[in-house]
C-alpha cells in the first residue's frame, strides 16, 4: 500500500478514538513508521491528508438506491460504519471536508434519479443538474446538520428530517421546468 494511503488509514483509524485537533503529525507518523519529512513529502498539513481521504471515500451501495429514502438508508449505514471518523470532523475544522462529500454523494444520486425520469431528457443537462444541485444541497446540509447537532441519532431520526418531502419531488421539478422552458421558447 503506498505510504499515503497508509497515513490516510492511519488517520481515519485514530480519528475514530481522538479528536482530529488532537492528533499530530508525529504521533500519526510514528503509527505509520515513516518519519515526518516523508508525510510532509505528501502532505502540508493533516487538513491536506483529510481532503484525500475523503476524495476517495465511497459510499458503493448508492448505487443500488432506487429512490431518495434508500440513499439516506445507505448514507446512515455509512455514518455508522465510520461513526468515530465522521464525528471527529464534523467537530474539527475539517467539517467542510464531510459537508463536500456528502453533497457531491447526493448530487451524483440525484443526478442518476433525475436521468432515470423519461421526461428528464427532454431537458438541457445543465437544467438536470441545476435541479440536482438544488436538491442535493438541502439535502447534504440537512443530514450534516442532524449529524453535528443531534446527540441521540437514529435512522428513524434521519428519516424525519425529510417527512416533508415528496417521493415525486424530482418528477415534479422536471415537469415544472419543462412547463416553463415551453413557454420561454
């Protein structure tokens, strides 16, 4: 494994006991056994090795999402699995960090949800993204705020954050666009 994704690892694993504030280069670097020069080889600081980490973190099974409430299913999965991760940058100044990768997972989501509506092709891209990225950033900043801010956390808990929300939210969005760019033409 190449030294930096050894220090990525490394990190992740340490972040799941103390807070990321808490962990020195040394201390990381000491676990990895390489010595400081080589992290600073890769790296600037422990914000620069975080944004790598989560450039590559994944969420695989929101592929196998057929609609909104299975992607918050598989995002609360992988909150889970990386519970201690997760927590210690969302208190650390790395919190934009889990905010990007959590609004670039619902983007691309939604994005695949919008195409998979028939009437979406009958829209320019740039108007399937736009209604993407409006969805994906009330949803990201709504999942990152109940996991910041809620101490007793649940799926159910989750769930409810979006009760308001209607399961043809995209179909509609597409339906009013297509209305107004017919009457713009």
């Amino acid at each position: 494994m190449k030294t930096e994704y050894r220090l990525a690892e490394a990190l992740k694993n340490m972040m799941s006991e103390v807070p990321l504030d808490s962990i020195s280069v040394t201390t990381l670097t000491k676990k990895c056994k390489v010595n400081r020069q080589t992290f600073y080889y890769h790296f600037h600081d422990i914000y620069d090795l975080l944004t790598l980490i989560f450039l590559n973190e994944e969420i695989p099974e929101l592929e196998e999402a057929q609609n909104v409430n299975d992607a918050l299913v598989y995002i609360y999965k992988y909150y889970l699995k990386n519970k201690g991760f997760i927590d210690a940058t969302l208190n650390s100044a790395g919190k934009e960090l889990a905010e990007e990768f959590i609004y670039n997972v619902c983007y691309k989501t939604f994005l695949r949800f919008i195409n998979q509506i028939q009437d979406s092709k009958k829209l320019h891209i740039n108007d399937r993204k736009s209604i993407a990225r409006f969805y994906a950033l009330g949803y990201s900043h709504s999942i990152i705020y109940y996991l910041a801010t809620y101490k007793s956390k649940s799926l159910e808990g989750l769930l409810n954050c979006f009760l308001f929300e209607s399961s043809n939210a995209f179909a509609d969005a597409v339906n009013r666009l297509l209305i107004i760019r017919s009457k713009q033409k």
